[in-house]
C-alpha cells in the first residue's frame, strides 16, 4: 500500500510495466543516466534497481528510503560451443561434468558475495541517513504473490516466453 501511486522509473519493457502495475505503481519509462536528475526534480519518486548500483550512482543523494526487494535475480550465463563440449569429453565427460560443478560452485560463491555487499550497501546507506527498510518474509511473500499476476500475458504459446522455458527457470529456482 505504501508503494500505491508512486512514481518508478522503468526501462520501459512491457513485462516491467505490466509488473508495476500489479503492484499500483505508476511505471515511469527513463533513460538511466537521466534518472538522478528526474529523482532530483521530482519527475519519478524513486527507482527499482539493485542496491549496489543505486548507492554506486549516488541516488542516496535524492531519496531518503530504501526497500530492499529479494523479488528477482541477476543469473550468470555461460556458454559453450559444441566443440569445447566435445573437447572436454561430451555431456557425460569427465572433464565437462567437473567444468559443470565448477560453475555451479562458482555461481554460489557470486550469489554469496552478492548478498553480503548488499549488506554492506544497505549499512552504508544508512550512514548516509537513508531509511533502509527489509521486509519480512510475509511482506515479501505479498509482493511475490502480487508479482504472480502479470505471469498470463507474458508466459504461454505465442506469447513473449515459452511455458516450456518458464517450467524450466522455475525448477531451476526450486
């Protein structure tokens, strides 16, 4: 309810925009090297990005609050070509499933340390006198949910992502 009416600068895409209008929130299509000054002069209230970036790019400068969503995820991608597979023995080679785990690993340790500089970043706003809200897991559990709404105009046969890749990503994050 807090969020009703705000105005959040979006990149535009359709998926963002339908999301933000799940949640009541005016979605505001800015370039990113434009936004500061929008938040400065009051064109947008405030922004959904990630709170390295946000602190990196100094926006503590012009808003005060801060909410700290677990609502989406950056994955890693990494890509290899048939050749490197068939080099490393195939999808069942020795070599390939030890390049597979290492990347797994890898891609935890990223999350970890991830999660412990948004920590810092979240301390660090609040030195700077920026309200740091963490919502708890029934508060964020409501903004999942709401989330959930946009997922039939965008996931299915002929729409912008397959069901058969939406299964996937899903049983990926199970």
């Amino acid at each position: 309810e807090d969020a009703y009416n705000l105005k959040i600068r979006t990149t535009g895409s359709d998926i963002e925009i339908a999301l933000y209008g799940e949640w009541g929130i005016g979605a505001t299509p800015m370039a990113w090297q434009e936004l500061y000054t929008g938040m400065e002069q009051g064109a947008v209230d405030g922004v959904y990005a990630g709170p390295v970036p946000a602190f990196t790019n100094n926006f503590t400068e012009v808003a005060k609050h801060a909410t700290v969503l677990t609502l989406s995820f950056g994955p890693s991608v990494r890509l290899m070509s048939g050749q490197a597979v068939e080099q490393l023995g195939g999808v069942d080679g020795e070599l390939f499933q030890a390049v597979m785990k290492a990347s797994r690993e890898s891609e935890q340790i990223k999350r970890e340390m991830n999660e412990k500089e948004v920590a810092e970043v979240a301390d660090k706003m609040r030195e700077q006198g920026v309200s740091v809200y963490e919502p708890t897991a029934e508060e964020s559990e409501k903004w999942l949910e709401s989330s959930r709404g946009i997922v039939p105009q965008f996931i299915g046969d002929g729409k912008t992502i397959s069901q058969d890749l939406y299964d996937k990503v899903q049983a990926i994050g199970q």
